[in-house]
C-alpha cells in the first residue's frame, strides 16, 4: 500500500488534489509512479460532464515500480508511456484491428471510467475511487493492466512522454492511420493546437506538397510554421462556418479544395467546415472528437466527399508509440517543441486556465515537481 496525492475531480465540476492510497497490483496488473501526466480539454470537459468522482488524467508516462502475477510484457524499473487503448486481445474489434474500440476493455465502450483494475486500486477517504480512462495520470501513482504500458526505450523526457499517449497519438494517427495521407497530396488543418501541430507534422512527415493552417490566432500559425506548415490563413472570427477561409484554401489548391481537411478545433459549429474546404471526391476527416449535435447541410457530401470521425487516430499502441518514438529518435518528429509549459500538480488551476485561453500548444503536469 502506497500514500500518493491525485487531482480529483468531483460532481459539481470542481476539483481538488487529494491523498489517496494505493494498492499492490493484482494478476495482470501493474504499478507505476507517473513522472508526467498531459493536460487535455477531454480532462476539463469530462470535469464538467461526468457528474461523479474521479481522478483526472489520461495522458502518462512514468515507471513501473511493481507488476502483479502473469504481467510479462513490462518490469519493475522499465520506463513507460500509458494508453487507454486497452485490448483484451479476443473480441471481435481486437480481432478486426481496432484495439482502441475493445468492447472489453476499452473506456469508450463504456462509461468513459475504471473498472478493469481490480476494484480497489485506489482509495480515497477510505473507499474506492475510479481513474479516468481506466489511467487517472493526473496522479502520482496508479494501477493498470500491462496492456496499457509500451515500453520508451529512447531518450526522452516523461514530460514529452506523456503526451504521445493521446494528443500526439491523435493528431499523428489521423494522418498516418485513418486518413493514410498519400505522398504529394494537399492537406488543410483546421486549428493549431496541440492535436492540430500532430496532424501538420504527420501530413509533412507522409510527403504532403501542401500543408494549410487555419486558425483565428497568429502566434498559433507561426508555430504552425516551424510543424511544416507551407501556408496560413488567419481566418476571421467573424466567418461563420470559415466560409471566406474555405475559399482561401480553395485559391491555394486550383480552386479544387484540399485532398483531405482536418478539422481540429472541437468547436461544434465547425463541424462541417472541412467539408467545405474538399475538392470532390476529397477526405475531411473530424479530429477533435465533437460529441454535439450538428447540422449538416447534405449537399456538401455530393460529388463523392468522405466524412469520418476517427477516434484515438485509431491507435495501435504497440505499433503506433515504437514508431512515434523512433521518429523523435531520429529528430523527424517535434515533441519537446509541444510542451510550451510544465506545472506542478497544484498548478492544475492556472494549466486548465492557460489552456482555455489558448496559451499553451501543450501544458504539463510534471509530477516530480509536485
């Protein structure tokens, strides 16, 4: 049994760092003292939305101090990042490749929380307490099935770690994974945050001709800039559905559209906007996991337009963070650059404040410093 602290939130849509205690891992399991944990809108809306107790986080990386009986994957001392793309190995989605939809193990499956750590993992005031996404990263301890451990066996720091388990997965999955961006194509990114930065260097990194930002803030673009971007549009935040921005790319591309559009803003209003910005036959592909309803008009899906939503940049986990890594390794991948600030675990507050307000690529909780 470990003392730890954790960042809890609660139903009421705050949250609070908190003592907790920590069990020994149970058969198939592990424990891990996170080093690093990622700072994510999927954390803040979930503080808002889940109406329960829980500890945030889904982002991790640190190192396995203990693992439980039947783990042979992972050792005491090994550095890992953690994912929720969890996989029990046998249902029909593991069987058809899609790990990150598990009907077993996998959150989005269920309701987004634990339960595939033994029960009693964590304990808060005594009684047993969920981990968000079955991680809880914001934390300085945790259990989770070996499943969700890939070993780092590059030279990298947890704080860059840590955000391949989801922003960097998600935008670099997109492109490679779901969309498979072809060699000399032309690609347009909506947004260029965190995710958006990923899918930019991903289209750079597949051979993309050109690669077009889009976003409302200047200082975001010129990071879009050193990602690869080969051309920006500062759009207005007056152009409902980036109508004069859709024609700006159009110019940019033989007044066709773009081969394939990102849309990376989780903004639900833009829900259609990479629609707007394919040439026929084109790919928008909805990155930022909006979960609203939206309106669409139908006839932007005429002339053989694809729309999908992929979730996780379909994640492989034990394919997709070897080859992240190894692409960092050999200094074709920006990681270091995304985290524009690291905090302590008491600076949850002023993270979630800067992130809001745009003024992170990607914040940090280093869990060393806290």
């Amino acid at each position: 049994m470990i003392d730890s602290h954790a960042a809890i939130a609660h139903s009421d849509g705050t949250f609070s760092v908190e003592p907790v205690t920590v069990n020994k891992p149970g058969p198939g399991e592990a424990l891990v003292e996170l080093k690093a944990s990622g700072v994510c809108h999927t954390d803040y809306d979930s503080m808002h939305t889940w109406k329960r107790d829980f500890i945030l986080g889904h982002e991790g990386a640190g190192v396995v101090l203990e693992t439980g009986d039947g783990v042979t994957e992972v050792e005491p001392g090994d550095r890992v990042i953690l994912t929720w793309a969890i996989s029990c190995g046998r249902c029909l989605q593991c069987n058809l490749g899609n790990i990150h939809i598990c009907e077993n193990y996998s959150p989005v499956t269920g309701p987004h929380l634990g339960g595939h750590a033994h029960v009693e993992s964590t304990l808060w005031n005594g009684k047993p307490i969920d981990r968000s996404f079955n991680l809880g990263t914001m934390s300085n301890h945790t259990v989770v099935r070996e499943e969700a451990l890939v070993k780092i066996d590059v030279d990298i720091p947890f704080t860059s770690a840590c955000i391949i388990g989801c922003g960097v997965m998600t935008g670099f999955g997109s492109v490679a994974n779901a969309a498979n961006v072809q060699t000399g194509s032309s690609v347009v990114v909506l947004g260029a945050g965190g995710v958006g930065l990923n899918v930019i260097q991903s289209a750079r990194l597949a051979g993309a001709a050109a690669v077009i930002a889009v976003d409302v803030n200047r200082s975001r673009l010129a990071m879009a800039n050193q990602f690869g971007a080969t051309h920006c549009i500062q759009a207005d935040r007056e152009d409902k559905n980036l109508l004069q921005a859709s024609e700006k790319v159009k110019a940019l591309t033989a007044m066709r559209g773009a081969d394939y559009a990102f849309e990376c803003t989780a903004i639900p209003e833009l829900g259609d906007a990479p629609l707007r910005m394919v040439r026929n036959a084109g790919m928008a592909v909805q990155v930022s996991g909006i979960e609203q309803t939206i309106a669409f008009d139908a006839e932007l899906f005429e002339w053989d337009k694809i729309y999908i939503n992929p979730l996780y940049g379909k994640c492989r986990p034990k394919v997709d963070f070897p080859k992240i890594l190894k692409l960092y390794e050999n200094k074709q991948y920006k990681i270091d650059e995304l985290v524009t600030r690291t905090y302590s675990l008491n600076e949850l507050g002023q993270a979630f404040e800067d992130m809001l307000q745009g003024r992170n690529a990607k914040g940090v909780i280093s869990l060393e410093a806290s």
